[in-house]
C-alpha cells in the first residue's frame, strides 16, 4: 500500500467513526474527499474537509478526542496497518477547527501528515447522504460506508468561489473544477456567483503556472493515468477549459 493509500484508508476509516458518532444533518463532507469518494476524481486528497453546522465547537473537540483516543477505532485502523502516532490541535476557533495527525503504515516506518479540518460557514449549501463509491471500498474490502456531503451543483460553486477567494490560488482546483464540469452535468447556471467572483476567479486562474500543477495535482493521481495529464499543453487546455466555463 503506497502513502496515498494509507491517507486515504485512515480518512474512510475516520468518517466510519464520525458518521456514527454525529448525525448526517450537521455535517457535510467537501473538497477533495468528496470529489474522490462521490465523483470518482482519479486525485488522492491530502486531507479531510468538512462542514459543520449547530455542533458547538467544544462539542466537536470532544467527538473528536473521543474518536482518536478510542480504543474501538485504534484498533481497527491497526488492523488495516495503520497507527496513530501524534495528534495535534493547532486551530480550534468559533469558524474553523482543525486537527494534524502523523500516521504510519505496517509496510513503512514513514510517518505521514493529514490533516482534519471542520468549518462553519456563514452561506448555506445544500447537502446530501450518499454511500461512497463502490470501487474505493472494494479497493479497501470496506463495508459500504454512507456520509453526508455537497452535491455535483454545490461542489462545482465552492470549487470556483475557492480559486477565486483562497488566500494562495491552488492547482488543485482548476483539476477538480475541470473534473465536476466534466462529470456528465451540462453546464450548470451559476447565476449564485457574483460577477466580481467569477473575474476573480479567472484572473487566478490564469496567474497559476504548470509547476504548480506538477507539484500540487501530477503527484496525487495514480501512475497508469499520469500520461495522459504530463504536460503544460495539458495544462493550458485545463485553464482555457475553465476560462470558458466561468466567464
């Protein structure tokens, strides 16, 4: 089991435990693990990313501090290989909290970094319960696995209101972006965005460079379709794809 593998195998598990714990309406799952598991994104995500509504954020530490300490999910994560070895707590705010976890897989003494990270948002999307991909919980021999998270019209909007509001621009959108618009939806009316949104969105767009995707999205697919996204011409087509799609 490769690095990626691992991260990905300790965030199902995690969600498992978490999705028991709290009920489906006052989460929902996003970003890359919600392109991975519900969207079939062939991109591994680093981290974990959810939304959290009406849970207190002293309520949501303890779930979570209960959820890591647990000998329950100790041990289960080790009998897929894998162990916890710190975790850390370096932002616990009344809008975002976030959680740092080194973990280690049976077949490396790498430790690994992930991250856990919950926000509060002050707009509403709408989100929805689904049972992650068939494919990855074959991969993993899981049992099917339901969580709440942002549906394709939903996931499309963060996706462009992220590259146009995010502190650094990252690569990583302008993948997952093309991937939602390419997932089999006509082009959705995104008459949610605001107009100064959308240039935002592709001025930063525009402004991010092919090594930035070699670092940040050529690193997290899987070899045997790294071929076919090598290359800056594949990347301008990505940019000038999008360009079209927010304009």
């Amino acid at each position: 089991m490769d690095i990626r593998q691992s991260v990905e195998l300790f965030h199902l598990l995690f969600l498992r435990n978490f999705s028991e714990r709290v009920e489906r309406n006052l989460y929902s799952l996003k970003g890359g693990c919600n392109l991975r598991f519900f969207f079939k994104s062939i991109r591994y995500s680093e981290d974990v990313d959810l939304d959290i509504h009406t849970v207190s954020p002293d309520t949501l530490r303890n779930h979570i501090r209960k959820i890591v300490r647990s000998k329950s999910f100790l041990d289960v994560i080790s009998a897929y290989g894998i162990s916890l070895e710190k975790v850390s707590e370096p932002k616990q705010t009344e809008t975002v909290q976030r959680w740092k976890f080194l973990i280690k897989h049976s077949t490396s003494a790498q430790e690994i970094p992930t991250k856990l990270e919950f926000s509060r948002r002050a707009d509403k999307f709408n989100s929805e319960f689904g049972i992650i991909d068939d494919e990855i919980q074959k991969t993993y021999r899981l049992l099917p696995l339901g969580v709440s998270h942002y549906g394709l019209r939903d996931a499309i909007t963060q996706k462009i209101l992220a590259l146009a509001k995010r502190t650094e621009t990252q690569a990583r959108d302008v993948f997952d972006l093309a991937h939602l618009i390419g997932f089999g939806e006509p082009k959705l009316t995104l008459d949610t965005i605001s107009a100064g949104d959308k240039l935002l969105a592709v001025n930063n767009l525009v402004s991010l460079s092919y090594q930035d995707y070699q670092s940040q999205v050529l690193e997290y697919i899987p070899v045997n379709y790294a071929e076919f996204y090598t290359g800056e011409e594949q990347w301008l087509k990505l940019v000038s794809k999008l360009e079209s799609y927010i304009q």
